[in-house]
C-alpha cells in the first residue's frame, strides 16, 4: 500500500438543508456570500478540501455559482488571486448524500450540543483511514432524521461564556485549527 493510499482525507460541507429551525423543526437557510468566502478561504488556510456547500434550491445554486464566477472566471480573480485559489475547492451539491458520494466520505456530524453516546475528537481524523467528511450545519442545526446516518458525532466545542454556541465560521476554524495541530 501507497502512503498515498494509507492517509485519510479531510473534507468539508455545510449544510443549509435539511437544518432546524429555533422550533426545532425541519427548515432550510439561505446561502450568504459569506460562507462561500470564510469557508473556502479557512480550508484553503488549512489545505482541507474539498468545501461542499449544501442547498437543493436552484436560486441559492446560481448564487453560489455567480460568486465563484466573479473570482474564477471574472475581474475578482485578477484583483484578488488568492481568493480564485481558494474558490476552486467549493463544490455545490443538492444534498449531502451527493457530497458523500462524491469522494466516498465517512460522515462526521457537528453540534453545539453534545449528542448521547461516543464522541469524537477532531484531532483524531486523520488517524482513521479513509476519507472524512466533517459537516457542520446552519440554522439551528442539522436535522439528522432527514440526513444519512453519521460515522460519529464529533467532540463539541465548550465555552466558558454566556453565549450558547458559535457561528459556524468560527466552528469551523476551531476544528480545523485542532485538526492540524
């Protein structure tokens, strides 16, 4: 076996549907530029890809689309060449069984709260063979009854302050920063 072949790989996705609402039922949130940059450029800081963004509606797809071409294609790509670099690695999918599929992920789910059972640590990714898939959710988290069953649930992220969790760019930060270190 290739070394190529025995390590893992690391991607990620983020899913705005199925999620939860505050009521905690299904729901589905919007897209915001926002994700699409601070989650390509985070993965690009950390060489994590590639970065699934997950959405089944059309007009949420052609936005996504629109700003990557802006920078891939467009003017945004010549004034800001590292942000073209790291645009390249977002992959839009319909759902997050077409983002498994896709390079055949183990699934690790995310959440401000921990979920019963077994937890594991982010740093102990890349310890496991295969291709991993961390998915983080938007709104008010993810709705696993509509999701495929997860590999595992990974270990939450604990504060010490008032607030009860943190966006989900800096989630995705934090993992990423214990993942490699």
């Amino acid at each position: 076996m290739s070394e190529q072949e025995n390590q893992s790989r690391i991607a990620v996705a983020l899913v705005h549907s199925p999620v939860l609402n505050r009521k905690g039922e299904p729901s589905t949130t919007a897209i915001t530029s926002i994700d699409v940059h601070d989650f390509a450029r985070t993965c690009a800081f950390y060489d994590v890809g590639p970065v699934y963004l997950v959405h089944p509606a059309a007009g949420m797809q052609a936005l996504v689309s629109d700003v990557i071409a802006f920078y891939l294609t467009g003017p945004g790509g010549e004034r800001n060449p590292g942000r073209k670099e790291s645009l390249k690695a977002v992959r839009m999918t319909n759902s997050l069984e077409e983002a498994q599929a896709d390079g055949d992920y183990q699934l690790w789910y995310t959440s401000a709260a921990a979920p019963g059972g077994d937890l594991t640590d982010v740093s102990n990714l890349p310890e496991l063979k295969g291709n991993h898939l961390i998915v983080l959710g938007t709104g008010w988290g993810l709705d696993t009854e509509h999701l495929p069953t997860p590999n595992g649930w990974l270990s939450p992220i604990k504060g010490i302050g008032m607030v009860r969790h943190l966006s989900v760019r800096a989630v995705l930060a934090i993992y990423l920063d214990r993942l490699t270190r």
